[in-house]
C-alpha cells in the first residue's frame, strides 16, 4: 500500500510500505479521509514520536475492509472514526481515569502507524460506527474536536464568560463553536492571518482583530485560551485575563517556548492557569455532536489533497495557507 513516512527530521516522503494486518482484537480501515495537524509538523522536526520512521496521520476516518479473529462489534462495510488514544490501562494516571496522562502513552500516527495511508490498524475500541448521514471524508474533524470538548471539560462551562481565543485555524475555530454553546457571552478572535480571521467572523464571533490592544477591553477576558502554541501570543494572552478568570493552553507549543508568569498576580486576583491535553473521555461526545451538526465540513475543511501529495500539504500547512487540509488516499 501507499503511505507517507516521516523517515527522519525533515524529511517525508511517500513510499510503498506493507499492507497492515489486524491483530485479534484490531481491524483493518480503508481510509477515507486524514487531517494534517500540528502534531504532525511537530513529528516532521523530530519532537512527540519517540521513533522514527513513522507513518502519520492520527486524525482519520474510514470503512472497515478486515477485522480480527475476536472482533464481533463491527464488520466488513461498517464506516468508522478512529480515536488514536492508546493507553496502556496499568499505570497511575490510566487507574485514575487520566488515560491522557498516561505514563506509557502511544498514539496512532504517533507511535505507531496512521491513516496517513490507504489502510490504517486501529484497536475495535478505539472505533466509533457513523451513523449513515455522516460522510466518512468529513469525519476526520472528528478527532480534533473531540480535543475542543476535552478542552472545554477543563473549563468546566464557565457559564455567561467572555472569551478571548488566540488563533482562528482548525482548532480556535472549534473553540469557538463551542463557547458559543457553552453559554459564552461573547466570544472575541485573535489572528495575525486575515483570510482565517475571516472565518471566524462567518461563524459568528463577536469581534475579530490582529492584537487584543484594538479590542479596548482593560479589564481582560474572564476566559483566555491560546489555541496557536505561539509564544508571543501565549505571552500576550496571559496578561488578558481578568480577575478570577482562567488561561487555557490549549494550543501546542515547541518543546523550547517558554513564558513568563506573574506570580503575585496569580495569587492576587486567583487567576487559573490549566492545559488540556488531547483526548479524554471526549471522542464518542465529539462523534455525537459532529453528527448533530456542529460543525459545517465544507467550512471547515479548506482543501482535500491527494495522499501523493502528502508532503506539498504539510508545507501548505506549515504556511498557514488554509484552514482543515485532509489527505485522501
């Protein structure tokens, strides 16, 4: 079969790798559709896989065309999204019901190989049926937005907050359609990319602009949330939040970023500083609301880009060209 294979820092290619084969409790999915991430440029300059080579792609969609000799919950012909998520269920943090935490923590199209392909392995229950209506190419969307409803787990409602977002690619965007049903009273967008910053504004945020300083809003944000990884916006955004308020760092950042904190302020005005790391408990939630229509795929995905042109994408991503690019195999 034809994959992508991150070979080395820097280097990706497409190449002819094995075809997969399901262990017992696994099955095989033709791929329909997989979504480039930050992660994966993060795998690109050899940070989060701890081996390489690696075939990418942890954010896919699929039909089912081979299962294990254990598998009874789906069959030939079922159409599925895949949560990536693997723990390994026996430390403290996956007893505890932190499984994102785990300290033997693996991922497919991370650890092990992803739908960045023709065909993907995936464990039966890291699979979620599709109802009929769902089109499998849109529902890559899936995945990253089951990280938006882990995100706003940790937020815990935050009922009648003004929000602040840092960045309106793929992952503010989805931030953004969730404070909206969250109860947010207003919902403010941060982006030095106008054409993306746009968008925002066609889905309904409250204002759009370049800096915080054009919002005139003193006081701050009872939510800020960086969705960019970016230091200077993570920088900026910490010192946004208002009294009693809370900065999520929701966005990934290099290894190396670093910020400064205000410790007195901190205590002074008992501002929360948190993360949310990738999936938790979030996938099925974020399988229902795709299915509800939360999300608009034809605004969200900006481009569907062959499988051979697995590189050229993420180069186009990397330039922030776009907003969802999926690679179809």
């Amino acid at each position: 079969m034809r994959a992508a294979v991150i070979e080395a820092p820097g280097k990706v290619t497409v190449a002819t790798v094995a075809d997969p084969t399901p262990g017992p409790r696994e099955v095989v999915v033709d791929v329909a559709a997989c979504g480039l991430c930050g992660t994966d440029l993060h795998i690109l300059q050899g940070e989060f896989a701890p081996t390489l080579p690696i075939v990418p792609g942890h954010e896919f969609a699929g039909e089912v065309v081979g299962v294990g000799s254990d598998v009874t919950e789906l069959a030939v012909g079922d159409r599925v999204a895949v949560d990536p998520s693997l723990h390994c269920h026996e430390c403290r943090y996956c007893r505890i019901g932190r499984g994102n935490l785990c300290d033997n923590w693996n991922a497919i199209g991370v650890s092990v190989p992803g739908g960045a392909a023709e065909f993907a392995v995936a464990p039966v229950a890291n699979c979620v049926k599709l109802p009929e209506h769902v089109d499998v190419a849109d529902a890559a969307l899936i995945e990253p937005l089951s990280c938006a409803v882990r995100g706003y787990d940790v937020l815990n409602g935050n009922l009648g907050a003004e929000v602040l977002i840092y960045g309106s690619g793929t992952m503010g965007l989805m931030m953004l359609e969730l404070a909206k049903r969250t109860g947010a009273t207003s919902v403010d967008m941060l982006d030095v990319n106008a054409e993306r910053l746009s968008t925002a504004t066609t889905l309904g945020c409250s204002r759009s602009a370049a800096s915080a300083d054009e919002l005139d809003q003193p006081r701050g944000w009872d939510v800020v949330i960086d969705a960019t990884g970016n230091q200077a916006a993570i920088q900026d955004g910490l010192g946004r939040v208002a009294k009693a308020g809370t900065f999520l760092q929701f966005g990934v950042s290099d290894y190396a970023t670093r910020a400064t904190i205000e410790p007195y302020k901190i205590y002074n005005q008992e501002i929360t500083i948190t993360g949310s790391m990738a999936v938790l408990h979030s996938y099925e939630r974020a399988a229902g609301l795709f299915a509800s229509g939360v999300l608009d795929p034809k605004i969200f995905i900006s481009h569907r880009t062959p499988l051979e042109e697995y590189p050229k994408a993420l180069d186009q991503f990397k330039a922030g060209v776009g907003r969802k690019i999926v690679v179809v195999p």
